[in-house]
C-alpha cells in the first residue's frame, strides 16, 4: 500500500471527494485504486473563515496502479511513500508449561504503564503477577465519587491510586509527542479498541476516551491478562525491597507478606510519595527532576469554540475546541497550558488527608458547559531545594514541596477538602474575589473564593503567581476571550508529573538495583496515557527478553 500525508479537503467536503482526490494526487484511473483507509483525520484552524481537514491516507493499488510506478512518477513528493507496517508483534513467547516452577515477574502500580506491561508479558507466556495498592476499577471509583459529593478521602483509594491510575479520571487523552518508530502506539491503541473504545480512535488526529468508557475497558484488559496466566492482586501495597549484593531478590508488602522476586516493573504513579521514600532509604538510585505547578482555569466551552472555529463552532466533526498555548514570562519563567479538557471539570485529585489538589477531566462526549486547563509554571530542583547548599538537590525535596503548597490550598479552602478559587479579573487587579459571574466552577466538593496571591497567605510562590499574572493578557490575545473577568481560576495543579526519576540504563533497569525495571510516569518516564502505554510495552519487552534468554540459556547448558 501507499501512504498519502496531508491530503486537504474542506470541511464540509462530499464523501466522494476524498477517493477523487486520491486519484487527482496519484494520477491514476478509477480502476487502478483499490480500498483506501483513513490512518488519520485531523484539522487546519489556522484560518477559522476556511477550515480545513487534514488526511493522512493508505491506499491499495492493483492493476496499472504498481506502488514502484507510481513512486518513481511522484519522486520528490515528500507526502507520498510505501506504507509502513504498523502491526505489533511480540518479540517472543516462553514455551508452553516451561514457567513452572519459576519465579514469576511481577508489575507494581496498575495503570497504564502497568497495564500494558502486564499485558506483554501476558502475552509473551510470562504470567505476570500484578500489585495493585488501590481498589479495583469499580470500587475505586465509588470512592472516589465519595470525596467529591461527601468530602470524603480514602487515601488508597482515589484520582491517584487504583485501577487504571491516574488516567482513569481525566480527559482519557490518547496522543502524545513522544518518538515512536516501532508504532507501539498503534498497540496502544488496538488494545483499547479490542477491549471496547470507540474504532476512531485508530483514525481521528487527537483521541480520546474519558472516564466512564475507560472504566469498562479496563476491567476487559484485566480479564485478557488473566486469560493469558496473569494475576491481579488489589488492596497490596509495596513496602520493601529485598536487595542482596546490588540485585532484587525479594518484596515485602504492607501486610508482612514476603513474596521471592528477581525481576520487577515498578510501574507507580507520580503520587506514591511513600514508596518513592522507602527506595530513598534503600538506596535506590533517584534524582530530583523540574516539573510544574499552577492553577486550573475555566471558561465557558462555548467561549473556547469561538474563538478556535469561528463560524464553524458546533461542528460535529470538530468537537469541543481545545488549545495550547505559552508565554514566557519576564522573569525567565515559562508559563505553559496543560491537560486542556474541552467541556469537562476540575476534579479534587488529592491523596492525602488535609491537602487539596486539583486536576481535569472530560467524559468523552465533552459535553459540559465548561473548558478547563491548567495554567502552569515551569519549576526546577533549585527552587524547591529544602536545604540551601551546592550538590544534587535531595530527591524528596519535591514531595516536600509539593505536600507545602497543597496544604496551604487546603487552609485556603477552609477544610473539606473545598478549593481555593479567584476570578482571573479580581486575580490580574490583585483583588479578593467574593461574588461569581457567568462562569460557575465545577469542582466538587466547592469553591471558596478568596485571594490566591494574597501576600500574607500566597497559595503559590511568588514567582509563579507573577509569571501566571501575566500570561494571561498574551494568553488573551490568541483566544478571544480568555482573560475575560468571571473566568475562574482554582488551585492548586502540583502533580503535573513526577518530581523526581529513577534512574534507569540502556536496558531498562536501575543503574543500581539489578532486575528492577522503573517504568512510566511515577519513575519519570512519561507523561500521560499513551506515553505510560507505550514505556510499559517497552519495559515488558526488555525484561521478557532478558527471562527468556536466560531460560535459552538454561535448557541449552542442560545435558541431553
């Protein structure tokens, strides 16, 4: 097959339009082109007045449509070339009944690094043990339900911990930037669709899920990873590593279960502050890393379409409308949007009693009246370093940070778990807010409007606010309507990532624990769903590798 890249077509174009411009780009008769699959579909809004959709093509040839002709006729067309191959294949299987009586590897933390590093090593004959300190999907998410109607915390059991991490209760976003020459993405994403998401996933330039259809997905992965040998343990909470001679040799679990392991995916999240300081304490090698902090934002949905569609607003084939945008401030600080969630909600994201955390997340009809996104300052080591002095900052020292400015939001929102929020107006004039305009905030369990800059109690470093502050007339001048006065704005966005890595090598495993294998965001190494997918692939893949020769290895030094 051929793929055609940016093949454009106007937005309300004709279904037979798109085959004829396929033959007008190939010069080719009707008869000489075969099906034609949409790999993606995405838009221009550059020009709100004359939208445009943006087609990346395969298309099969037969009869005088040679690919090689047509390839040598079309030379010098960048947007034309072979179609590459983007079907997964595992790079190797155990032999049936040959995992007897062999330690069996095990995966800590089940969200989408986890999940999908379960599911490889599933599917490579590995049978995979899982390590959930959270509930499953269900139960996890009735919890969490409970802290945004009643106020209620269950620390294991929330926005951040369970089945399905942190992803679960978001926009369900399903793209990211990250480098991807072996298309595990597309794994990714043929997982998802297999276990019940919507096929134009596969096809549409940005997709997503969100959190009701992710719920029911999840719990079909967990049942193929069963199928293939796997197991799936909840409410089992990592609390030790055995280390002996620099290599892995065991586990503890919060219970005083000692489970015998060599090989581990430590799959966690970027909230399981406590594990990250039982590895300090044993050594594991970690280091501090920037990350962001911030507020969310909203305004209403119908403000953001507007101003990125124009008359087209509402169009079904454009959705709710998102952005992205940054500024960079005077004071050499970057401020940047992220998470954006077209018609979605702020949701309280806490893990820990007494703090408050705020985060987005979109259903995936994107049907409520509000967009939200964070509005966030890039930060560095040296500026959350606890103790002054040259040298590495403290690799906790984050965790530190974090937790200060977390509380201050829940003093700020004077108990129950209620959210500091500011009218971006009242904010950019350095005022108190007291009365809401049009835009109503949706967190849950409530608002309580104060000063987020209020000199006496800042509920974020100085540097940050000054920075926000003014971001937002330039973030104004590119979507009409952003500084508009009753925009909200609600904090605190601490957990734009992890604080910190765990530094692993070439081979996927700590630079000085032998087979642990830190994996996903929580270790520092991704940023979101697909990009936690695709790191739990390739870390399952190494360590599969690795059991796989040495049980080679094994059978060939035993004499016939």
């Amino acid at each position: 097959m051929l793929r055609i890249t940016e093949l454009r077509l106007p937005l309300d174009h004709p279904e037979p339009a798109l085959r004829a411009a396929v033959l007008a780009r190939l010069g080719l008769a009707d008869a000489a082109v075969g099906d034609i699959q949409v790999f993606r579909r995405g838009y221009d809004a550059r020009r709100k007045s004359d939208i445009q959709l943006v087609y990346t093509l395969d298309v099969a040839l037969h009869g005088a449509g040679d690919d090689a002709a047509v390839l040598a006729r079309a030379a010098g067309d960048a947007h034309l070339r072979p179609a590459p191959d983007t079907r997964y294949r595992v790079v190797g299987r155990a032999a049936p009944g040959s995992r007897s009586g062999r330690l069996r590897p095990v995966v800590v933390g089940f969200g989408p690094c986890g999940l999908f590093a379960a599911l490889i090593l599933a599917q490579m004959g590995l049978e995979p043990l899982v390590l959930e300190r959270g509930k499953d999907v269900r139960r996890r998410t009735q919890d969490t339900w409970g802290l945004w109607r009643k106020g209620v915390l269950d620390p294991t059991s929330n926005v951040q911990f369970g089945e399905g991490g942190a992803g679960t209760f978001s926009d369900g976003k399903l793209w990211s930037q990250i480098s991807d020459p072996r298309h595990l993405t597309r794994k990714v994403l043929t997982e998802f669709v297999k276990a019940g998401a919507p096929e134009e996933i596969l096809w549409v330039s940005k997709p997503h899920i969100g959190t009701f259809r992710l719920v029911s997905m999840i719990e079909k992965m967990r049942a193929d990873i069963e199928a293939l040998g796997g197991s799936i343990r909840f409410e089992q909470q990592l609390s030790d590593l055995h280390i002996e001679d620099g290599a892995l040799r065991g586990i503890t679990l919060a219970g005083g279960e000692q489970i015998d392991c060599e090989h581990l995916v430590l799959a966690l999240g970027h909230s399981a502050r406590d594990t990250f300081e039982m590895l300090h304490r044993r050594g594991v090698f970690l280091e501090a890393k920037p990350f962001s902090v911030g507020f969310r934002v909203e305004h209403p949905q119908g403000v953001i379409d507007r101003a990125r569609f124009g008359k087209s607003a509402g169009h079904p084939l454009l959705g709710a409308a998102d952005y992205k945008l940054v500024h960079h401030a005077t004071n050499g600080r970057s401020v940047y949007s992220f998470c954006m969630c077209p018609g979605g909600t702020v949701v309280a994201a806490t893990s820990e009693a007494g703090r408050v955390v705020t985060n987005g997340m979109s259903q995936y009809s994107r049907a409520e009246r509000n967009a939200n996104a964070g509005i966030v300052v890039g930060i560095s080591p040296d500026d959350y370093r606890q103790t002054p002095g040259e040298g590495p900052v403290n690799p906790l020292d984050g965790i530190a940070f974090q937790r200060y400015w977390e509380s201050r939001a829940f003093e700020l929102g004077e108990g129950g778990y209620r959210a500091p929020g500011q009218l971006l107006g009242d904010f950019v004039k350095r005022q108190r807010s007291r009365v809401l305009g049009e835009v109503e905030p949706s967190y849950k369990p409530g608002v309580t409007l104060t000063d987020l800059a209020d000199p006496a109690r800042p509920s974020l470093p100085g540097y940050v606010l000054d920075a926000i502050r003014e971001a937002l007339p330039a973030f104004d001048r590119q979507i009409a309507g952003f500084a508009r006065p009753d925009a909200v704005l609600t904090g605190v966005e601490t957990r734009t990532s992890s604080p910190l890595r765990i530094r692993r090598g070439r081979d996927f495993q700590s630079v000085n624990v032998r087979g642990l294998y830190p994996a996903g965001e929580g270790a520092g190494y991704a940023g979101g769903i697909m990009s936690a997918g695709v790191d739990g692939i390739e870390v399952a893949e190494a360590l599969g590798r690795a059991l796989l020769e040495a049980e080679a290895g094994e059978v060939a030094s035993t004499p016939a």
